[in-house]
C-alpha cells in the first residue's frame, strides 16, 4: 500500500514538472520582446532573465525537451506498475491510455493554454528556475546542438541563429500591423513608423520637386530683375544658372541676399550675386531617401539638386521632403495643398502630368501603385501602353483618366476621378478599362 502511494505521489511531483516545461515553453514564446524590453531597461532582474533566455533559445528548447521527456517517460513507467498491481499483464495497456490523456489534458493542453493567456505573467515567473535548469543541463544541450547541426549540414541545411536585417525589418513592420487600430492617433503613428522603414526602399527621385516646378535664377539678367524673383519666391534657397537651366552653378539664400542689401544701405548697385551663393550639392537621382537623409545631417545641409546619371538636372530635394515622408504634409502660409492639383464640382481633379503619385496618395488617401512610375502622367503612360491622345479616356485600378493636353510626348494635363464617382458614372465610348479596350 505504501508504494502504491508513493507512486501516485511521484506521478504528480512527475505530471506538475511536465506542466512547468509545457508552460515555460509556451511563456517564453509567446511574452512581449517590448515590453521585457522595456522592464529591463528599468533594471527589472526577472526580465532581464527572460531576455538572457530569448537570447539562447536552442538550450532553452533543448532543456525544455530533454525535461519533459525525461518526466514523461517516468510518467509511462510509473504508471506501468501501478496498473499491473490491480490488472495484471493487461494493467501496461491501461496505464499507456491513461498516461496519454492524463499527460496530454493535464501536461500540455492545460498550462499552455493557461501560459498563453497570462504569457508576460508566466514568464516573469518561471524564467529563473528555467536559468538554473538550462546551466545545469547545458553540456547535454550543447552535444545535441552539435550533433543536430552536423546531421543537417550533412542534408545542405545552413543552421542560421540569428535574424538578418531583412527578417528584422520584417518583423518590425509586423509588431507595427499587429498593433495598428482604428484610433486617429494610433494611425497616424503606425503611418510614420511604416514611412521611416520604407524610406531605404525610396529614391529622391520619387519626392524631389520636378525642374519644371523649380524656381531658378538666371545669373545673366541683371540685378533687379534676380532681387525681384527671389522676393517673389515662397522658397528659402534657389537654384542660380548660367545659359541653359542645366548649368547651375550656385544656390542663393534668401537671408544672405537681405544682410548683403541690408549692408549696401538697401542698395541693389554693386551687389554680386554669385559671390553671396554657396557650391550646389548634385546627388544622383537613385540616391534612397535614408541614405539621403543621414548625408543631409552629416553635411549639414537642407537642399540637393537632383541629377541623372548623365548629369542633367532631375529636380531639387530637400530636407523637408524627405521629413515630410515620414510625417506627413508640413505646410506653411505660403505652400499649396498638392501644387497642380485642382478639385472640380463632380468629384473629379484637374491635375498636372508632373503631380507624383506618391502627393496624391498621402494627401486623398488613394491607393495608386508607384512602383513603375513618380508622376501621374508616367503611371497613365506606363498601363496604356502607348501615348494617348487628348480626350482618350483611360480606366486604371478603379480610377478614371481623361487626356485633356499633350505637348510632344507629354502629358501636361489629365482629368481623375477616384473610384467612388465612376461607379455613379457611364462608361464613355473609347474607353479602356485594366488595359483592355472598351
């Protein structure tokens, strides 16, 4: 009778320790990187258990592993002979059905459902006694872990223990999905996260201010006429050329010309411009806007001019471009909402060809693809196919497109409607809807 009891005592010493492998798993899993993180930049020693764990996750598993089999194999034997005491031969049958639901409700099923729920909580908990199991069972660890690698060299696997920068990123922009809601505030946070993270994959050439929106003085006209564009001009810092809009070769700002009047007693006689411009910076036009932006701070600089690899100019870029991305629009008393873009009475925009995509996107909220083209009047040439002639109406992705003007092989001006106002409208003769002709 005795035995019987401390057997029975020892399969449930047995069964808790396999519940506490079961749930430690499960806890280190699934707690919260950030917020164990964050407790243990406030020097709370439990977290900080928990990330030296995190950090050494094949012992941890392989610990964990070798515990519940070594419990669970006990389990077997354990309740093997107390069924054969009252069964017989039979009794080893009944012990392998009963140690199999038993373990299964009781050692996996129930602490990891109760580990999953309260995971933070439970890993707090256990982590320090899964330290000290992890020391003491790390020679036996750290020999399985050689061999496992060995065998899956032997089959080409490359055994890879840590995460590289595009799995990181990955992962980055998942935690920011994960916790996106509907909450204003919160989606406008989770916008500007996503912006930072996409800046790497973005060219300067996808946000800079195209050359025929750019503000340039010719260094050739005479005083007056310089002062004049530059006072008249709503930006800080323009473009000074000589012959041909190509050969910049200086950028006036607009404080240095005002001391410089200020020191002729406002006198516009004897001044020289180019002595007060600085060297324009040239960055190619492929330059992504991460790398732009830290070349900005180490510079000290707030305005590139944009160039392709043929050195022509593409445009001008500027820090505030590039800030915008991340935080969206910052506009002044002098900006306007999207430059070329004219709201009309039935739902519909007059815009530029040159109006980039990427303006229009953050500004209505569209869904426009920018991958194969910057501008509006590029993304029509690119799923057309072909260069439309004015009143040809195109329908792409939803949206409606009407050619209202071309020059040469331009598309100056287009007439969109987003999705909601064709749905409203009939189809016009001519059409060609995703492509296809109507």
């Amino acid at each position: 009778m005795d035995s019987i009891l401390l057997n029975l005592g020892a399969l449930v010493i047995l069964l808790l320790g396999s519940a506490f492998f079961s749930s430690s798993e499960t806890a280190l899993t699934a707690a919260s990187k950030a917020r164990m993180l964050t407790l243990a930049n406030q020097g709370f020693k439990r977290a900080i258990v928990v990330n030296t764990l995190r950090g050494r996750m094949e012992q941890v598993i392989g610990t964990i592993l070798l515990g519940n089999a070594c419990v669970n194999s006990f389990i077997a034997i354990l309740s093997a002979q107390v069924f054969a005491l009252y069964f017989g031969d039979i009794g080893a049958v009944y012990a392998g059905i009963a140690a199999t639901v038993v373990i299964f409700v009781l050692g996996e099923v129930l602490p990891k459902t109760f580990a999953i729920n309260h995971a933070d909580r439970s890993a707090l908990t256990l982590a320090p006694l899964v330290l000290t199991l992890v020391r003491i069972t790390s020679p036996i660890t750290h020999v399985t872990q050689l061999i496992c690698s060995g065998i899956l060299r032997l089959f080409g696997v490359k055994v890879i223990n840590e995460p590289g920068a595009e799995e990181r990123i990955e992962e980055l922009r998942g935690a920011i999905a994960l916790h996106a809601g509907t909450d204003e505030e919160v989606r406008e946070a989770s916008q500007m996260l996503h912006s930072i993270l996409d800046l790497e994959d973005v060219p300067v050439s996808d946000i800079m201010v195209h050359r025929r929106n750019m503000t340039m003085i010719d260094a050739d006209q005479p005083i007056e006429e310089m002062v004049a564009e530059a006072l008249q001009s709503p930006h800080t810092r323009l473009p000074i050329y000589r012959g041909q809009p190509d050969n910049i070769i200086g950028v006036l700002h607009a404080k240095a010309l005002l001391r410089a009047i200020q020191a002729n007693q406002w006198k516009l006689e004897g001044l020289d411009i180019l002595t007060l411009a600085s060297a324009p910076w040239f960055i190619p036009d492929q330059t992504n806007l991460l790398a732009q932006l830290e070349a900005f701070r180490s510079r000290r600089e707030h305005f590139a001019i944009v160039v392709d690899e043929y050195g022509a100019l593409m445009g001008i870029v500027t820090l505030e471009d590039i800030l915008e991305e991340i935080v969206g629009d910052i506009s002044d008393e002098h900006d306007v909402k999207v430059e070329g873009v004219g709201p009309q009475p039935d739902g519909s925009f007059d815009m530029d060809g040159t109006v980039t995509i990427r303006d229009l996107n953050r500004e209505f909220g569209w869904r426009l693809p920018d991958e194969e083209a910057s501008t509006i009047a590029g993304l029509v040439l690119h799923e057309a196919q072909q260069i439309p002639s004015p009143g040809q109406v195109f329908v792409f992705f939803g949206f409606r497109f009407e050619i209202l003007e071309r020059q040469r092989n331009q598309l100056t001006r287009l007439k969109v409607t987003p999705p909601v106002d064709l749905l409203a409208a009939a189809p016009a003769t001519g059409e060609k809807h995703n492509g296809h002709a109507a």
